[in-house]
C-alpha cells in the first residue's frame, strides 16, 4: 500500500464520516437548508484565503520545477473559478457582504488555518502536502458520491463539480504522487500525526454547518 493510503487508513474513523457526513448527503440531494450551506460557504471562503498561502508556500517549497508549475496553476484555479463561485454564491444565497467578509471565525475554521499556517511556516514540502492531500482527495471522494443527476441549483452543483471534475482529479494525483515521493523517506509518524488532525477538523467543520440547527 503506498503512503496516501496508509495515511488514509490511519484516519479512517473521521475520513469515512466526512466523506459520508449529512452535509454532503444533503448537498449531493440538493436539500441542504441556505442557513447550512450559507454558514458553511462563509466560513470556507476564510478557509480558502489561507489555502491560498499554503499553495504558494508549496511554489517557494516545492523541490522540483515542473511541481512548482503544477501548484502555480493551481492558485489560477482558486484565483479564478473558485473564487467566482464564492462571489455568485453569496449573491444566490442573499448573503451581504459585511457577512462574508469578516464573519467570526467558527472553531475548525480556526483549527484549519492554525494547521495550514504552521505547514507554511514550517517550509517543510512534506507537511504542506499533507494537509493539501486531506483536504483535496478527501473533498474529490465525496464529490465522486455524486450520480449522474446532479442538484438544479448553480451554487450546490458548481461546488460538487469543482471538487470532481477532470482537472481536479488530475490535480489529487499529482498531489498523491507528491506525498508518496517526497514523504517516502520520512518517519511515518510525523506525517500520520498532521494527516489525522486535517481529518478530524474536516469533520468538525462539516458539524459547523449545523451548529443551532437540530
Ligand atoms: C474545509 C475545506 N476543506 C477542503 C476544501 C477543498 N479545497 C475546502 N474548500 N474546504
């Protein structure tokens, strides 16, 4: 088994109820309630802005030309697309812009952003890939839940299709084969450790869409 599997069994119990969470259920169902996806989608555009940082720390890391390349285009994505789809869908769901802007900040959101800086300020490739692979092939399983119908509305279908669609799987590989190589020598438990943590908060972040709901 290579290293992005074993890792993904060391966290199995929180990578299963993530990709299986009633947040995805009810996106992929297109019955998630605006209060839900709109908590979510807020706190998720800070998650992204930090994201961002991560995946330029990983162009300054990263030990091979053609890597670089790969997360520089990347960032286009989350520059480009990505971005968009934030803006349109706060327009949808009816949420101003002093909401989206500078929300208080939930606990995994800061959870999340605590891990992604310490991997940036680390300039240690390894670690950076480890949270850039929990939250990307974690994000493409479930949205490879999604059947052959997909929600009618724009902002739950856009955000299944960011996370499925050709270029991203394309892109968790090249993420994958990252890990494995550069993580290779490394000792396993250093990796598990960060790698399971990403896993639990992705959970909890999930739950945070609901919070005040039943
Ligand atoms: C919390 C979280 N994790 C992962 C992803 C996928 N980039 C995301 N948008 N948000």
């Amino acid at each position: 088994m290579d290293l992005c599997h074993r890792l993904r069994d060391a966290a199995k119990p929180y990578w299963d109820a993530s990709v299986n969470h009633r947040f995805v259920d009810q996106l992929l169902a297109g019955d998630i309630a605006d209060e839900v996806f709109g908590r979510y989608l807020v706190q998720d555009f800070r998650f992204c802005d930090t994201f961002v940082r991560l995946l330029g720390a990983a162009v300054c890391a990263a030990d091979d030309p053609e890597a670089r390349l790969t997360h520089a285009r990347q960032l286009s994505v989350l520059a480009g697309g990505e971005y968009r789809y934030f803006i349109d869908s706060f327009e949808a769901l009816n949420i101003p812009e002093s909401q989206w802007k500078n929300p208080t900040l939930s606990e995994p959101t800061q959870a999340f952003i605590a891990l992604m800086e310490k991997a940036c300020d680390s300039q240690d490739y390894a670690l950076m890939l480890v949270v850039l692979v929990v939250a990307e092939w974690l994000y493409l399983e479930w949205a490879q839940r999604a059947g052959n119908t997909l929600p009618p509305r724009p902002e739950h279908r856009d955000w299944i299709v960011l996370h499925n669609e050709p270029d991203f799987v394309r892109w968790v590989g090249f993420l994958c084969n990252e890990l494995n190589r550069v993580g290779a020598e490394r000792d396993f438990e250093t990796l598990r450790e960060p790698f399971v943590e990403a896993c639990q908060i992705e959970q909890r972040f999930f739950d945070m869409a609901f919070d005040g709901m039943r």
